[in-house]
C-alpha cells in the first residue's frame, strides 16, 4: 500500500504544529521511558541510550520549528530536518519495548506500553507532512505495530494485544483516509490557486497571474529569445535589455468592435469570439509566451528575443490572423485590434510597464494609419497632460466657468433668426479659451460631457425665461448638444429639471451613431421611449451632423424628429459641386416626406446661401452668417437680424422661381449684383 505524493504543504501553520507535535513525542518519551521501565530493571546504559536518542530526535524537531517561522530558509535543509527527525523518532518509539525487561513489566506498564503504541501510530497516522518525510509515515506504522505486537506476545497479555491489534488496524484506516483527504485538499488548493491566476472563460493568465510571471521573469532571467520573423541584436539602450542584447517586448492588445458582438448578440456570442481570440494567440505566439486576458477583451503577451523590426512583423502576422471573421451561434463578426508596446526592461516595475504599452494601446485606437504604437516618452508627457486638463475641466464644470456662446439659426429666404445653437466655451485664467477640439473629445472620454450638456440646458432655459419679456426673441428656439452617453443617462430626468412644462422652443441636438446602434440592437424601446416622452413633452427633437457615420435611413421613419441638420462635409462647395447638390436635393425631399424641415450648417458664403435656398434648404446656420458669440452680442445681432427680415423686399422666394427670374434678367442683358441684407453677419 504506496502513498500516492502531493506537492508539499505551503501552509507554514500546518507545518509548524506537525514540528512542535514531533518535538512534544520526543519529549513525552523521554519522561515516558524512565516511568515505564521504573520496575523492569531498565539499566543506567538503557536509560542513557534513551536520553542520547531523545537528543538525536528533538534537535531536528527544534531546528525546523524555528526555522519554520523564518523566512529565506532553505527547503532542502527543512526537509532534511523533517526527514532526520521522523525517522528518528519513529524508530526509537518501535524499540521502547525491547530496551529493557519487557517480561518484567507489571500490569499497570503494559497499559503505557500500549498508549504509547497509540501515541506512535495515531500520530503517524494523522500528522500532516510534506516531501520525503510523508514517504515515511507508512513504514514506521508497520514498523511499530510489528514490535508492540511481538512484545506483547512475548508479555503473554492477551487483552493488550487484542488492543494493540486493533489500534493497528484503526490507524491503518486513519493512514488511508487521511491520505486520501490530504490528497483531496491538495488538490483543491492547486485548483484554487490555479483559479486564483487564470481567466475561468480563456484558461489564459488573468492581470494577477500575468503580472507575477512577468516578474518571476524577469528575476530569474527566464524569457527565451524565439523567432520573430528577424532577430536582430539591439544596438541602443543596452543596459535596458533582457538576455544577450536583444530586447524583449510586453505587447497589449484590445479588442476593436469586441462590444457591438456583445451587444448586439449577447454575451454567449462574445464568450465565443473572445475564447477563439484565445487559441489564435496560443497558435501564433510560442509555446513557451506568456499570454493573459487582462480584462474584458483587452490581452497581453511576451515576445522576447526580437529587434523592433521583428517585433512588427510578428505582430502583423499576427493582426491579420486576429482579423479573419470570428464564427459563432449568430453567424460570424469581423473583430480587429489595437496594440501596444514597451520594451521589458531590467529594474522596471512590471505595473509601470503595463501602463507604459496601455498608454502606446490607447493612441492606437486614435489613429487610423497603424494599429501598433510602441511606447516613447511624449506619449507619456501627453498623457500627463491630458490628465492635467481633465483635472482641470472637471474643476471648471464645479466652479461654473464654462460658457455657453450662440449662434444664430437663420431661414434661407430671408435671413431672419428662428434660434441659436449654444457652444461651449471654456475661458481660461489668463483670458484666453481652450479649444473646444481639445477638451470636448476629453470631456466625451471621461464622461464630463454629460455634466457639460446639463450645464447647457440650464442656461437654455434661463435664455428663454428671459426672452419670454423680449418681443423680438420670445419666438426664438434654443438648441443644446448632447452627447450619444448623455442620452440614457439621465437626459429626460434633466430636460424635465429646468424646464418641467415642456418648451417647443428648446431644441435637443444629438448625433445619429447612438439611435443606430440602439436600432440595431433592437433596444429602441428604451431610447424610443425617452425620445417619445420629450416629443410629447413638446421639446425639438434634432439629428445633428447627418450625413455622416451611419447615415442609415430605417430610424428616421421611427423617431420622432423636428429637424435634420446637414453635417458641414456635405454643404461646404454646394455652389460648385453638382454631386452634392444633387446629394442635398435628396435629402430635402426625403425630410419633406418625414414632415421635418432641413437645416444646413457650415454655410460660409453668400454664393452658398443662394445656392442652398434654390436648393430648397429652408433654415441655414454657418460663419456666413455668423460667428459663434457670447450671448449679450448674439441678442445685439438677432435683434438687427431680426429687424433687416421684417421688410418684404428682403425676402427671397421659397422656390426656384426667384433664380429663375434672375437667370432671365441676366439673359435681357441687366446688370445684376448683390448687396448685404446684414453688413455685421460675416464679421468676427
């Protein structure tokens, strides 16, 4: 009957009361000894022996226990000590029958005699122990149980050995049972420790597991160098390479388009993707590469031995494996990544690495010409810096120091305002402004710009409150931006807060690409009904920047709009360009079929006003017909706009008719020109 060997015990506590249990029998059979012989004529040699074995036993005993507690001790030595130890006092309890006069013991010996057999054998038994100490445990308990059973077989007592017997076979089943429980356990603890390291769904490293090998790496010296395409030793920043010169590489990865298969198939369908994301990592890196799943479909990985050339090439082997389409329950989803790296470098923290290829990651998803950056010290200067100004636009938004500047919405025809589009502005300490393409793509990234768009709202309706006394501007609407996030987070809740009545005049402008992705999720109730309950409410509902991204027509027909505002690509050169003019044509005729006017932006001309009112755009906004201004100027500017509209030889016709007519009076051979309706419109 073998014992089947586990990994040694790591449980210092365990180990530790098994040493002081070894110490504690060899000093119970010291004391013991002297007691059991006391009237069997145990010679001052007998005695003597004991006292030396004893000695022999308990110093190994001693000896591991304090080195148990101390850490940086040897294993081996810990083993030879437990190995030394057991063995003695194993051996020394099966002889304590024959060092004295055995026949010679009266009948209260015998019964110590046999509770020192069960001491030996129970101990034995249950003790847990670890390494080549454990292969012991067996053959000392068949050692003692031989001898005390010979003992008393030559005592001639019967019933003490009828109790030997049994106490033998008990700690026999106590041996087996405990065996298989330690097994057990110990199992279940590299199970658990196992868990503890990996990713349950992949069987990869998880970021705990990933980061205490790269370090064990790069302690021991561990990472092998593999081929990579081309191996080239690494001339510059040798004191920062691993092994031999050449260099070796921590590379993250994360998934592009990863959330839209969860989100529009379900997560069992990105389980499927992100498990065979998995198995093309393990077929196109070695064997021996480190690879982990850090977080939802962000990865990391080693390659080691390579020149940056190499490294490259590995990883566009690499990404054109990644981006073959990924088959599963619904289908198949085309998925690409974005990569980063950083040289793994002697003496650096393993976290600062993985922050330095995150960094290199992230300004991989910003570009459209690579999707590898490798790390360098500016995108770190960059980074710090953008954590700077989100710093600082987060103090901004607390201390109400963004403004909110307007500008004009006017009808083709005639010029005359219909409302104002209110633009952030963020005013520095010095007086001058940060860009809003600075701070506005910062404030969609951290979430800042749904604190930014309920800012705006507010003073949207403090704008109307005021010109409800103004008899020139209390028709005017006011429309706010809203961010795709701020759509579901809140924006009823907030739209209701300022203005719980409901207002037509107060416009709410938001981009296209959340109503697709909401349609095809087949999520629009949600959204929808947040749309519904502001149309109801008798809010503008307004698509911003159409003509862009998606420019799917389906959720038009399923949202209720007020208007459609023509992104600037498409206006800027009307005039000149017959694509887009017929590109414009069909959208005015597809938003008279929906019942909602059309509204350009980015006009810049007077040559583009024409054009778009012979086009049939009937409300235009654009430098060309006004700056963005701080609103004490803008309401200078709409009254004057208002006041050159009112005359109706100002006005131009609605339809075609009016360039025809100039067409036919150019062709009698009149001189035509044009003269400012609004001198101030185009001016800074």
């Amino acid at each position: 009957m073998g014992r089947k060997k586990v990994p040694a015990i790591q449980n210092v506590g365990v180990i530790a009361a098994h040493r002081a249990s070894a110490l504690g029998c060899s000093i119970i059979m010291f004391w013991l000894l002297p007691a059991l012989y006391w009237d069997s004529g145990l010679s001052q040699a007998g005695l003597n022996a004991l006292s030396y074995a004893w000695w022999i036993a308990a110093i190994p005993s001693l000896v591991a226990l304090i080195l148990t507690f101390r850490s940086g001790s040897s294993p081996r030595l810990m083993r030879y000590l437990d190995l030394v130890s057991i063995g003695t006092i194993g051996i020394i309890l099966a002889s304590v029958p024959w060092v004295g006069n055995v026949s010679g013991l009266n009948e209260g010996a015998h019964y110590l005699l046999a509770m020192c057999h069960l001491a030996t054998v129970t101990g034995l038994a249950v003790a847990p122990r670890s390494g080549r100490a454990a292969d012991l445990d067996l053959p000392l308990i068949l050692l003692n149980t031989v001898s005390y059973i010979i003992a008393f077989i030559a005592i001639g007592d019967a019933t003490m050995l009828a109790i030997v017997a049994l106490l033998s076979v008990v700690a026999m089943m106590m041996f087996v049972t405990g065996d298989r429980v330690m097994i057990q356990l110990e199992s279940l603890r590299a199970d658990s420790e196992h868990r503890a390291i990996h990713d349950g769904l992949t069987g990869l490293l998880n970021r705990d597991g990933f980061i205490q090998s790269v370090e064990e790496a790069i302690e021991t010296g561990a990472v092998q160098p593999v081929d990579a395409c081309t191996t080239v030793t690494v001339t510059e920043h040798q004191d920062n390479v691993l092994g031999d010169g050449t260099a070796s590489w921590l590379v993250l990865l994360d998934l592009v388009g990863f959330k839209q298969v969860n989100d529009r198939f379900g997560h069992t369908a990105g389980d499927m993707v992100l498990t065979q994301v998995a198995e093309r990592l393990r077929h196109a890196l070695p064997q021996t590469a480190l690879i982990a799943r850090l977080a939802s479909d962000e990865f990391a990985f080693i390659i080691s031995g390579a020149s940056e050339n190499g490294m490259e090439c590995t990883l566009g082997r690499l990404l054109d494996l990644m981006s073959t389409p990924y088959p599963h329950d619904h289908g198949s989803s085309e998925v690409s990544a974005s990569v980063g790296t950083t040289r793994l470098r002697l003496g650096s923290a393993t976290t600062d690495l993985m922050a330095e290829a995150d960094l290199a990651m992230y300004e991989s998803k910003k570009t459209t010409t690579s999707y590898v950056t490798h790390y360098d010290r500016s995108l770190k200067e960059h980074f710090e810096t953008r954590i700077d100004l989100v710093a600082r636009l987060r103090q901004a938004l607390a201390d109400r120091d963004i403004e909110f500047w307007a500008q004009p919405v006017v009808l083709s025809n005639n010029l005359r305002p219909v409302g104002v589009e209110l633009l952030a502005r963020w005013k520095l300490a010095d007086g001058s402004f940060e860009s809003p393409a600075n701070f506005i793509p910062i404030a969609e990234e951290t979430g800042l710009v749904v604190e930014i768009g309920r800012q705006a709202l507010s003073f949207a309706a403090s704008l109307l409150e005021r010109w409800d006394d103004d008899p020139e501007l209390r028709d005017l609407g006011v429309n706010v931006n809203i961010a795709a996030s701020h759509l579901t987070d809140g924006l009823l809740e907030d739209v209701i807060a300022v203005q719980p009545q409901g207002d037509d005049r107060l416009g709410i402008e938001f981009v296209e690409s959340q109503l697709i992705l909401d349609h095809e999720q087949d999520s629009a109730g949600k959204l929808g009904a947040i749309l519904e309950e502001l149309k109801r409410r008798r809010y503008r509902l307004l698509i911003d920047d159409f003509g862009t991204g998606y420019s799917s027509l389906s959720y038009l027909w399923a949202i209720p709009l007020s208007a459609i505002k023509i992104d600037r690509s498409l206006v800027f050169g009307v005039e000149e360009d017959r694509t887009k003019a017929g590109l414009l044509t069909a959208t005015v005729a597809m938003a008279r079929q929906l019942q909602v006017p059309c509204v350009a932006e980015g006009v810049e001309t007077d040559e583009a006003i024409v054009a778009l009112n012979r086009l049939g755009v009937p409300i235009l906004q654009g430098f060309g017909i006004a700056r963005p201004r701080p609103i004490a100027e803008t309401e200078i500017s709409l009254r004057r706009m208002v006041r050159n509209a009112r005359g109706a030889a100002q006005e131009l016709p609605d339809t075609n008719e009016f360039v025809k007519s100039l067409e036919q009076l150019n062709a009698d051979g009149y001189r035509l020109s044009v003269e400012d309706l609004d001198p101030d419109r185009s001016v800074d």
